[in-house]
C-alpha cells in the first residue's frame, strides 16, 4: 500500500468538504474506491451502476492521464492523483 492523495474538482469539494483526500492504496482503482468508501457519496459521481469509473470522469496519476489498465498502475508513496469532471453542453 502507497500513502497518496486524492485531489477532487471544485465541483465535489462542496460534497467532501476538502479538496483533497489522503488515501492508502495500491493502485489507483483502489484509491478511488476508498475516497468513494470514505465519502459515499461520491460513488455516484465517479462511478456508474456497473462500478466503472464513469465516462466523463478523468483521472490524472502525477500528471498524466489514466484509463482503463491505467487504473490498476502500482502506486507509490507520494503520488498525486487528480480528478477531473468533463462538463459538456450544447
């Protein structure tokens, strides 16, 4: 287990009440899904009803862009994941 941190959008801030977690996990996936244990209200935001990261919902892992393999990268101590929310509109 790495010791990381979890940096969230504005938009959830208000939802978690700080705008960044510390989190023990071994990979991303599992960093995500003990923010999403810790603040349950966040697994609707990240999440869809079969439990994959949501389509809009960008994860950055020390600046660099996750998807799919991507989440299940080894972690170390002290790297910094990010979430971003798409917005889109028409």
């Amino acid at each position: 287990m790495a010791r990381v941190s979890l940096r969230l959008p504005a938009l959830l801030v208000d939802l978690v009440g700080e705008e960044t977690l510390d989190l023990d996990a071994a990979t991303p996936a599992d960093a995500l899904a003990a923010a999403a244990r810790s603040v349950p209200a966040l697994r609707t935001h990240l999440f869809d009803a079969a439990g994959e990261l949501r389509q809009h919902v960008l994860c950055f892992k020390n600046e660099h862009a996750l998807r799919g393999d991507g989440l299940r990268e080894p972690l170390v101590d002290g790297d910094r994941l990010r979430i971003h929310q798409a917005v889109s509109g028409g």
